[in-house]
C-alpha cells in the first residue's frame, strides 16, 4: 500500500510541485526570519559576549548592556572583599567621538580594560600584538572601527587620531562581533579611558568578577548582592535581561513574529487545500481500494505517508535554500544570519503540525467514502 501511496503522489506532478513549493517556501521563510531574528538578538549582547567574564556587576536599577550607570570606584574593593569571589577588576565602557586626521568625526564605543591583566579582551587579534595597548597614547580598533572609520588602507596599524583632543595611537586590530547598534570599539586600559573622557564624580561603568573553582556562583551573585547593594548577574544572565529589553522596547519581535506566522498560515492553507484536492481528484482509487478490503486504517497511514514525504522533502529544500541565502548574504558579518537546531526542530515540528492537519482533512473525506463511488 505503501507504494502505491506514493505511485500516486508523485503520479499527479502539478499537485506534487504545488504542494512542494508551498511548503518549501513556508519553511525558508520561518528559517530564514528566524534566523534573522536571532542574529539580532546576539548582536544586541555583543557587548557581553566580546568580553566574555563569568560575573557581571552593574547599577541595581541597570536595564541592559549598552546602558551604562556609572557606580562608585569603590565598588571594585568592595567586590573583591565579598567571600567566594577569585578576582574582580574595573571595565569602563562609553561612547566618544574620534577625529581623525582628515577632520572626519566618527562615534566609538570606549572600552577602558584593567592594565594589570587585561581582562575583557577580545579573543582574536587580527594585526598587531594586543599587550601593546600598555604603550604610551595606545589603543586597540576592532575590524568594525576600521571599516567605518575610512577601510583597511586609511586606519592601520600606527595611524594617529584624537579623542577628546587627546592623542589616539592603534597598536592592533582585534576581531569582535558586531553590535546591535554598529558602533566599532576602541580599546584602551581602563586609567587611560578616564584621561580621554571629561570628568565626572562617578566614572567605573562594571567590575568583573569570576567565583573561586567549586563554588555555586548564583551563591557568589547573591552575596555580591546582599554585601554590596549593586546588581550582579552572569554572563548569561546579563544577556537574557538584554534580549528581553530590546524585545520590549522595539518592534523586533512583533515584527519577525509576524513575518514567521504568517509563513506558518500559508504553508498550513496551501498544503491543506491542495491535499483536500489530491484525495477529491483520487476519490475513485481510494474507493477501489476500500471496496478491495482496504480498511480506513489502512486509507488514513496511505494519507499521512504522502504528507510526510512531500513535507520532510519540503523541509530539506526549505533549509537549504535559507542555508544558503544566508551563506550568501550574511558573510563578513553584514547580516545578522544564526541558524541554530533550536530553530530547526521548532521549524521541523510547525511543518509535522502543517502535515497533520493537512492530511487529517483528507482522513476526514475518506472516513465517509462509500465503495460504490467507484462505480458511479
């Protein structure tokens, strides 16, 4: 039965294409803005993952990353005294404008790291030797600051430009994900950011913290809380709050939201209807078959066979085809592409969803067929 499940499947090639292609576009669209939408969502926590500690420690009243209250330069010593804490050093983070030797203004992201360790350094350095950030007037560019601020050919390695009418000298390149608001980095050691920057009673924008080996940290965060009064999170945390922030206070989510179920409508209309039209045009054959002995059983595992197969077939088409838009589109980081099997198995189960109740329209017709319709 199985065989002839799917003699007459592929037998009618117009429906078979039709169907194919509605549900091949139904799951590129889903992937595809999913996977848009999630690229996003890591960019607006660029700021976190680029430094990549364990333990973030901010103002309580703090919403998310890339809004910065400044806390007291005490907090840090306050920190390290707090029990089961390894270490903890000072991040300054803000924004400036650079000006570069032609008069051009261009806005950065300020990032001040502890001198001593360095912490909070980008992974990947692509020219240049980071450590060099302890010279006199250094700074490390990541790949973005470079490109918006004149390419490969204008800013390098030795290029001189001024923040605040204070000299900037680049000693390295280093390699960042982008940001949700496209602002390139510019690195420095943390007392060297506060000499850029004008001055103002409360400058120390996070410490960093890591928990000692052994311990819990969520019962390290909770005593930097109770001891300190700040706000303390981890890594992870401090995304999620970020994520649920932007989700909040923009239209990212409606608007991909929208995009994704509206794919999920189309491929559900299109695979139901063109099915219900399959069985209708093949209302004699299943009827041969029922009066040859073939149970309703047997007519409804017939249907659910043709869904599936023109479904999973639908589904690796549909993949690869947003595979593959995204490979084209998003490399060197201009496009926010991450296709996760979180989101593949939430696409695989919507099209199973799509099959199945398409196929149970079907059933339902077969159900009430009577044998005799094949000799009408």
């Amino acid at each position: 039965m199985n065989y002839v499940a799917l003699k007459m499947l592929f037998g009618d090639r117009a429906k078979y294409l039709m169907l194919l292609c509605g549900l091949t576009f139904s799951v590129m669209l889903i992937v595809q803005q999913g996977s848009i939408f999630w690229g996003l969502m890591m960019w607006s926590q660029a700021s976190i993952s680029n430094v990549n500690v364990p333990i973030w420690v901010t103002d309580p009243g703090i919403a998310q990353v890339d809004e910065v209250k400044p806390i007291a330069s005490t907090a840090v010593d306050r920190v390290r005294s707090v029990d089961g804490v390894e270490w903890a050093v000072p991040l300054y983070k803000g924004l400036l404008r650079a000006r570069l030797a032609s008069g051009d203004y261009h806005q950065i992201t300020l990032t001040g790291l502890e001198s001593s360790t360095l912490i909070g350094r980008p992974a990947e350095v692509l020219e240049g030797r980071f450590e060099d950030i302890l010279q006199p007037d250094a700074v490390v560019l990541d790949q973005w600051a470079v490109e918006r601020m004149g390419g490969p050919g204008i800013v390098t390695v030795g290029t001189i430009f001024e923040l605040n009418d204070k000299l900037a000298r680049v000693v390295a390149i280093a390699k960042t994900q982008k940001s949700f608001t496209n602002i390139p980095v510019v690195y420095t050691t943390y007392e060297r950011a506060l000499r850029y920057v004008p001055r103002e009673r409360r400058a120390l924008s996070y410490v960093l913290a890591k928990a000692k080996d052994g311990l819990v940290v969520d019962d390290v965060i909770q005593r930097i809380r109770e001891q300190t009064g700040l706000g303390a999170f981890t890594e992870e945390d401090f995304g999620v709050k970020t994520i649920m922030w932007v989700l909040k206070n923009t239209g990212i989510g409606i608007n991909f939201g929208t995009t994704i179920l509206l794919g999920f409508i189309v491929g559900m209309a299109i695979a139901g209807q063109t099915f219900y039209l399959f069985t209708v045009e093949n209302l004699r054959q299943f009827g041969a078959l029922k009066a040859m002995g073939a149970s309703g059983l047997t007519l409804a595992r017939m249907i659910l066979l043709q869904a599936f197969t023109v479904g999973l077939t639908g589904y690796g088409l549909g993949i690869g085809l947003a595979t593959v838009f995204g490979f084209l589109t998003a490399r060197g980081g201009s496009l926010p592409f991450v296709e996760t099997w979180q989101l593949l198995l939430l696409v695989l189960i919507a099209l199973l969803t799509i099959c199945a109740v398409s196929a149970l329209i079907s059933i339902v017709k077969l159900a009430r067929l009577e044998p005799a319709i094949v000799f009408r």
